[in-house]
C-alpha cells in the first residue's frame, strides 16, 4: 500500500478511535448520573441530600439511608410517587416549582418546609436535581448560614446554574442581602 493510500486510512483509524472514546466517556458520565438512588444522587451531609428521579430500587435505598421526607420539587410528579415513599415509611412533601419560571414564592415555600423538618432526613427531589440542587444551595447560603462557597461546591457538583436558573439565584440571594 503506498503512503499517499496509508495516511488517509490512519486518519480514519485515529478519527473513529477519538469518536469511541468520546462515546465511552458520555457512556460513563451517564452510568455515574444513574448509578445511585436517584438521578445525579449527592449527598450534603449525614441529613440532607438532593437528587433527580428515583432509579432502579430508589425509594428501598433512601429507606436504608434513613431518609424520612422527600420534599419533590417536580411541578408533575409522577402519580403514585407520595403513595409508594409512604409506603416504604418516608413521608412526601411537593413543592411544586415550574422549570422554566421558578417564583420568588417558590423558594418561599421551600424555605417554610427545611425548618419545619429539621432535624429530619431529608433527600429534596426533583426530575434531575438541578432544582433541588439549586434551592438547596440558595436555602443553605440564605437560611442556614453556609458559606457561599461550600455551598456552591455542593451546586457544582451537579451542575452550573445558567440563563433563566442563574437570574433566579442571584434574585433570590441578593433579597437575602436587602433583608
């Protein structure tokens, strides 16, 4: 085979070696957002954590963990979902936020239901815990006296807030600062 014939073939072969690896390591990102109770699983401390939709065996999980409330932050949450925590002895709260257009009450009422259960085992929920991420760190910077940089290591963890969930942080922790 002559060298003008080799290179293309050995540019294919890097080529479609970079495109497996790429599609491995979406592969793995995938299995670790689904490898615990709930989508993108993460836990705060030994009483609180945060989480998407329940995977695999879930709720038996968070049950094993200790969790006694699930505060669900999903606008529509699955039907059957309070009756199958309660089930398993977990009481259910839903604290319905619009993904698209979170309220300034939305956070509000979040804020009435931490307190109201301390001392409580807490997972907060949502569909893919970029809600319950977010209103746990701004709950924990606002109410719970956190430094905002441990709590943003917990946000950043599952992710970055952007466009419509970054101007609604920063409206809710900058009320805060004109309390």
């Amino acid at each position: 085979m002559t060298r003008a014939k080799l290179v293309p073939l050995v540019a294919l072969f890097v080529a479609l070696g970079g495109c497996d690896t790429t599609f491995s390591a979406d592969s793995q990102s995938d299995d670790m957002a689904h490898a615990g109770p709930t989508m993108n699983f993460h836990r705060i401390d030994s009483k609180l954590a945060t989480g998407g939709h329940f995977t695999g065996d879930g709720i038996a999980e968070i049950a094993e963990q200790g969790v006694s409330l699930v505060i669900d932050l999903r606008d529509d949450p699955p039907n059957d979902v309070g009756q199958s925590l309660e089930a398993a002895g977990i009481r259910y709260v839903n604290v319905p936020v619009v993904w698209r257009s979170p309220k300034a009450e939305d956070f509000a009422e979040f804020a009435r239901q931490m307190p109201e259960n301390e001392g409580e085992h807490i997972l907060v929920q949502c569909q893919a815990n970029y809600r319950a991420s977010a209103m746990t760190y701004m709950y924990r910077v606002r109410e719970g006296g956190v430094p905002e940089p441990e709590a943003r290591k917990d946000l950043n963890a599952i992710w970055t807030p952007e466009g419509t969930w970054a101007e609604y942080v920063n409206e809710i922790l900058d009320s805060k600062s004109a309390d």
